[in-house]
C-alpha cells in the first residue's frame, strides 16, 4: 500500500501543478496570464482577461483535479486519511505548482472538487461542498464579493464536517483546505501595489479580499509591463 500512496501523492500533485488557465491564455492568446487584471492563474482572471468560452474546459479540468486519484485510492483500499492526502496533494500542486516554479492560483475549484469527491467515495454525502457552493453564490450574486464568500465557504466546510459528525480525517482535512488557502492568499507574489501598502493592511486585505488594495477595479485594471513576451499579445474580447 506504501508504494500506490507514494504514486499517487506524485501523481495528485503533478497533475495539480498542470496550469491550464496559463496555458489556455498562452496557446489562445499569446500572453502571460499573470501579468493581466488580477495576476491570478485562474479561471476568474481567464475569462477577465480572454472570453468566457475558453474558461470553460479550464473549470472542467481544474474541478475535476483531484478527483480521479482520489477515486482510484479507495479502490485501492487506502484510508480516508490517505485518501485526503492524495487531494490536498492535488490541491497544493495547483496552488504552488512545479510547471511554474511554485507560483500558481489559489486552487478553489480543485478544492471544491476534492470536497465533492471524499465524502460520495466513502458513502457519504458531501454536504460540504454543497454548502460551500450556496456561500459562493451568495457571496458573488448577492453581497457582490465573491473573495469574500470564496474564503466563507472554504472555512464553513470544517464545521459542517464537524456537524454532520464525518470521520475526524475528514473533518481535519477540510480543516487543511482551508488553511492552504489563507496561506496562498497572504504569501501572494507582490505587485506594484505591494510597497505602497502598510503591511498589517496588506495582510488584512490579502486575507479578506485576496487582492493587495481595497479597490477593486483600479486592481483589475492594472496593465501589464512592456516587455518582449507581451509584445504582439491578442487583446481579450
């Protein structure tokens, strides 16, 4: 059993680290997605900064990340200790990923996959992600903030493990997520805003709005440098 964790924590991880929002703005557009509107490598900078269509098969693939190895661990009979792992592996390879030298997106579709995919593996229903996508909505569609209900909805995943009494790997898993996820938020690479911003402001922002300023559009709004990479770059439409 020591040698299909090993595989398949390698192979989890591996998979998480393939950057499909940067190679999907690379191959369709010829630019660098990190230097655009957000800088963020996923699907919201994709469509911001490309077209809507093509963060399509982006949402597919990064959704459905974790998923099949952790499927193949509880066929193999690993544990649900095991099995979290082998998603948090995935869901880390996503957020600090080895194609682009650990510098990756923030991993909440790959870790909505992965909340989706523990519970029904092991018989259980994934209220979790449910409630997690209801936060999300909510957050987006009604109080207009969507790093806000993403950040919700990550922490509420432990506390519904907790109260529907999951198995305690589970629930500390869950538990895991969201402590990856406040870790890339606040370790971010730093921008032109970065100096300019007290620290104890930034790391409040960074954790609340996952952005360095509270401005959301002169944030999105930021162009990227003249260089010979971007040079040629097909505008977004």
């Amino acid at each position: 059993m020591t040698i299909y964790l090993v595989l398949l924590l390698l192979g989890a991880y591996l998979l998480g680290s393939i950057p499909a929002a940067y190679l999907a703005a690379r191959w369709s557009r010829g630019i660098d997605i990190r230097q655009y509107g957000s800088g963020n490598i996923g699907v919201s900078n994709l469509w911001r900064s490309t077209s809507k269509w093509l963060t399509m098969p982006v949402i597919i693939f990064d959704f459905g990340k974790g998923m099949p190895l952790v499927w193949i661990a509880q066929l193999l009979g690993l544990g649900i200790d095991q099995q979290v792992a082998i998603g948090l592996a995935a869901i880390i390879g996503h957020n600090w990923p080895l194609f682009l030298r650990f510098s990756g997106g923030r991993g909440m579709l790959t870790t909505l996959g992965v909340a989706f995919a523990l519970p029904p593996v092991n018989g259980l229903v994934p209220w979790e992600a449910i409630t997690a996508v209801v936060i999300v909505v909510i957050g987006t569609f009604i109080i207009h903030n969507s790093p806000i209900g993403v950040g919700a909805a990550v922490a509420s995943a432990s506390l519904i493990s907790w109260a529907f009494d999951k198995p305690l790997p589970m629930t500390l898993g869950f538990l895991a997520m969201f402590l990856i996820a406040i870790i890339r938020r606040l370790t971010a690479p730093k921008t032109s805003f970065t100096p300019s911003v007290p620290l104890r402001q930034l790391l409040l922002n960074r954790l609340l709005f996952d952005r360095d300023i509270r401005d959301s559009k002169a944030w999105l709004q930021r162009q990227p440098p003249k260089s010979e990479e971007n040079k040629g770059a097909k505008p977004a439409k």
